[in-house]
C-alpha cells in the first residue's frame, strides 16, 4: 500500500465519520424535539443517541423488508434513524429515572429555596450563638 492510497483511505474514514457525526446529531435533536419533557443529557448523548438510532432503526428497517435498500442519510433513512434515536431516548429517560418526578419543576425550586433560607439562618444563628 503506497503513502497516496493510505492518505485517501484515511481521508474518505474521515469524511464517512463526520458525515454520522453530523447525521447522527440531527437524528438525535429530532429525537429530543418529538419526545416532550426534560432531557437527561447533553450534547454528546443526543450525538451518541442519534448514531446508535440510526444504526437501530436502519438495522430494524432492513430486517422487516430485505428488499428495500435504505441509506443512513437519505429521506427513509432519516425517518428511520429517528425512530431508532426516539426509541433509545425513550429507554434512556426510562432508566434514568427522569420520567418519574415526584415533584414538578416548580415544587423543586420552591424547595430548593427554602432549604437554602434554612441553612442561611441556621449559619447566623451559630454565628450568634458563638460570638455571645
């Protein structure tokens, strides 16, 4: 293998991993937009999401019609690779804990300010109590 083939070979794996990069953070944020509540993740888990969706719902797309031939980045493989992203979000929220609130966000920040009024005075009353 001569240093020009190595060099185009590393070039086109390259340019093939940011095209799923790319693809697979657009599956992820259309994911993330359809399902509705809080998300548990950032930026690199909507990427990670979108990838593996995409690799789930082609793969799920070809194993119920081995006929059909579906590109990753195409408009069947898009809605495709959103369905898988969608399925694997609704998994990770599930596992995460994040779709069962006891409280809604409101409550939470309510309680959050009371328990920081509380240790506010809880600090001045030490104070006090050891300055007399």
């Amino acid at each position: 293998m001569s240093e020009v083939e190595f060099l185009e070979i590393l070039q086109s794996s390259i340019n093939e991993l940011l095209r799923w990069v790319g693809f697979g953070t657009l599956t992820g944020l259309a994911a993330k937009a359809i399902m509705p509540g809080r998300d548990p993740g950032g930026a690199i888990s909507t990427m990670l999401i979108g990838i593996g969706g995409s690799v789930i719902g082609c793969g799920t797309a070809l194993f119920f019609w081995r006929d059909a031939s579906i590109d990753p980045i195409s408009v069947k493989g898009f809605f495709a690779a959103v369905f898988g992203a969608f399925t694997l979000l609704f998994f990770y929220r599930l596992l995460s804990g994040s779709f069962f609130r006891e409280t809604s966000g409101t409550e939470d920040r309510w309680i959050s300010k009371v328990k920081k009024r509380l240790r506010k005075r809880q600090v001045i009353e030490d104070l006090l109590r050891d300055a007399a």
